[in-house]
C-alpha cells in the first residue's frame, strides 16, 4: 500500500457514521491511527463515536501536521 497525500484525497466516509474508518496517518508525531471526521473535519482518534454515551477524542490540530494517509492492512489469518 501506498501512502496517500491528504491534499490528494481524504479517506472515505462511512455510511453508517460521519467519519471514516480507522486508517494510518502520518504526522510530525510520527504514524499513528486516527479517523478523519467530516462533521468537524478533522482527525480524530477515538474508538467509541462521538454520538455514544461515552466518548473522549483526541483531536489532531493543525501542529500535528498530518500529511498523508492509507489504509490499514489487513489482519493476519488465524487458523
């Protein structure tokens, strides 16, 4: 997988929830998960949405300097 510039395009939103799926992002922290909420449009990191009862996101701003993207990879078969 490739990393994505987020001047080229921003992961895509679900259709269940405003934000997208978890992805990788690169930033002057180094490559962490986030999801990109296009209600506030900003990186987030939570695990539980924000419309849920209990939520506490961490919101990238603009020091964190997030430049690209990709997908997670898929997980490892288990047999």
């Amino acid at each position: 997988m490739d990393w994505i510039s987020v001047n080229d395009r921003l992961p895509e939103c679900m259709d269940i929830l405003p934000c997208s799926p978890r992805v990788l992002i690169s930033t002057a922290m180094g490559v962490v998960t986030a999801q990109y909420d296009y209600e506030s449009n900003e990186w987030i990191d939570f695990f539980i949405h924000r419309h849920s009862l209990f939520h506490k996101p961490n919101y990238y701003d603009e020091s964190m300097r997030v430049t690209h993207w990709m997908p997670l990879p898929k997980p490892p078969k288990v047999e």
